[in-house]
C-alpha cells in the first residue's frame, strides 16, 4: 500500500513541479494522471501494483470534495445575488453539454461505418 | 463546567475533531444514499455538506476553523485526479477502437458545457471571479478546482456548482437521452461523464456496465480537455 501510495504522489509531485516550472494552464495533477497512464502502458505490472490502492481512492472520490462543498457557508452571500443567473447557467449548459456530447458520438459513428453497442 | 468549555477549547484548536466529523457526516451521508436506494437526488456529498454546515452554524464555527481539520482530506484531491489515470489506462483497448467518435463527443460536449455556461452567466451580468468558478463545472471536482484557482475563480464556489452541475446531470440523463433516442450505451455514458463527471459516473454505473466504463473515461479526458478550453474561452468572454 505505502510504495503504490508513494509512486500516485510522486506522479502528482513531478505534474506539479513540471506544470508550475513550464508554465503550462494544465493543473499538476491531470499532468499526473497522464503519467500514470502512459508508465501503465510502458510498464503494465505498475498498474497490478497500484490497482488495490487506485481503487480505495477512487471508491471514496465523493469524501474528498466535502470540505471544499462545505466552504457554501462562506460563500451564501454570493450565491444569494447571483442564484437565478448561475442556476440557470448550470442547468441549461448541463443539458446542452449531455445532448451534444451523445448525438455528436452517434453522427460521427454512422459517419464512420461503427456498429452501435 | 469550565471542565466542558476546556475540553472544548482543546477540540478547537486542534484537526481532530473537524476531521472526525467529516468522516462521520460522509458516512451518514452515504447510509442514507444506500437507504434511498441510490438515488441520485439523496447525493451523499450533498447531504454531508448539509449536515457539516448545519453543525458548523449550531457551533458558531468557521468555515477556516472547520478547513483545520477538513484539510486533510480535501489534500487527496490531488492523488485522486492521479487515480482517475487508472479507469482510463484500464478501457485503452476499447477508446482505440471507438476513437474518432469518442474525439467528436469529448470537443463537442466540452466546448458546449464550458461556452454555453459563460454565455448565459456573461450575459446575466455574473462577476468575474464568478465566471472563472462557473468555466470547469462540468470537469471532477479535484480538477475543477485547479481549474478555477489558475482561473482566479473561487474554488470554494467552483467545488457547490460541480456538485450541482452533477446531481442535476445524473437527474436529467436518462430522460433527455431517452427522448433524443440515444441507445448505444457508450454514447451514452460517455456524454454524461463529460458533461457531469463524477457524479454522473456513478449514476452511469446504476444504469449499464458499459455506460459507467465510458463515462468514468468521458469525465477522466473532459478533465484535461477542460484545462486547456477554459481558460481560452473565459478570455474570450473576459
């Protein structure tokens, strides 16, 4: 557990430090996840080791975005002015977004002679 | 008395006690999710949040007292956008071989979430720092937040709208995918993923086996793709 725990920190560490040293708008941590992806694939028993461990993480996903949800209480005021605008931004661009995404997935197929799944 | 207000006193100047009651409020949170039968309205991120902010007001607590505690926790965003490369590396074999529709909806999906919400926000008059929390709504939380922050947003602001934008995703998919008579699953989990990450993922993963693989790939790409759409476009309505 402790070395798969040590190699997930080292690729955010070494996305972090890369991101911030070039400059790039890429957050560390997806440039850390890149990496994972890309030692899978060049090492695939990496990705036996980290499995047990990738999948506690990511079984608690949802834990971990509690204390920032929870910063709501110091941003009432905010959203108090502005709840009618960004409801409705999130909502109408939310939708959008689902219908865009899953009719430009079937045009492209078709188009592409895929068979559908 | 004065026993219970030094005891007191000791819990809040230490991160044992907002730790704990983080721990706790998500594990009650997720009783009552499993209780409602996964329903996608009973979120247990939301009712977590609920509960902790309703403690942190009976208390008079504050929100820097209560993030003493909460940090470590919130800390493991990071490796879990890491994590997040697993799922991805898992599917290769299968995004290869549905390539160029997979590219087509991830832009699509994409630039529609990020320039549709700055459109209407820009046009409801909604700040700056507002406008850079709402840009990465759609991406997983740990991401959206990086986003938000290189952005100048709030991540605190950003981390409420992904909630949102994904409970409200998870709600709407299955009828609005039903009505545009999406079937093939991968389509459908994959546009949900993009458009509501996480949240969206789980739900997914109710529905179809093959729709919550797509989508867990769809919110894992979307979050690399955001980073680099947000930030164009919020200059573009800056």
């Amino acid at each position: 557990m402790i070395p798969a725990l040590a190699i997930i920190l080292v690729f955010q560490l070494v996305g972090e430090v890369a991101t911030r040293g070039l400059g790039l708008v890429l957050p560390g941590p997806v440039l850390g996840l890149m990496l994972l992806v890309l030692s899978c694939a060049l090492r695939p028993a990496l990705a036996q080791m980290l499995r047990p461990v990738v999948a506690g993480i990511l079984g608690h996903l949802s834990l971990f975005f509690v204390p920032a949800g929870v910063g709501v209480v110091a941003h009432l005021g905010q959203f108090r002015s502005d709840g009618l605008a960004v409801a409705l931004a999130l909502t109408v661009s939310t939708a959008l977004a689902i219908a865009a995404g899953a009719l430009v997935f079937r045009a492209v197929l078709r188009w592409t002679g895929g068979s559908e799944e | 008395m004065t026993d219970a207000a030094l005891i007191w006193s000791y819990l809040t100047q230490g991160p044992l006690l907002w730790l704990t009651a983080t721990l706790i409020a998500y594990w009650l949170g997720d009783s009552f999710f499993r209780a409602m039968g996964r329903q996608s309205w009973a979120n247990p991120v939301l009712c977590a949040v609920i509960l902790l902010a309703c403690v942190l007001g009976l208390t008079g607590t504050s929100y820097q007292t209560y993030f003493e505690g909460a940090q470590f926790v919130h800390f493991m965003l990071g490796p879990a956008t890491v994590a997040l490369g697993m799922p991805l590396y898992d599917n290769l074999h299968r995004v290869k071989r549905a390539a160029l529709p997979l590219v087509a909806a991830l832009v699509a999906g994409s630039v529609t979430a990020v320039v549709s919400a700055l459109a209407i926000g820009k046009a409801f008059g909604l700040s700056e720092v507002m406008l850079a929390s709402l840009a990465p709504k759609s991406t997983t939380a740990p991401v959206a937040i990086g986003i938000a922050e290189g952005l100048g947003g709030e991540p605190t602001i950003t981390a409420v709208l992904v909630l949102v934008t994904g409970i409200f995703g998870a709600i709407i998919a299955t009828p609005l995918l039903n009505a545009l008579g999406i079937r093939d699953w991968r389509a459908r989990g994959f546009s949900l993923g993009v458009a509501a990450h996480g949240i969206g993922t789980a739900r997914a993963f109710q529905v179809n086996e093959t729709a919550g693989a797509f989508a867990g790939i769809g919110m894992g790409l979307n979050a690399v793709l955001t980073s680099v759409i947000a930030p164009l476009t919020l200059r573009l309505f800056g």
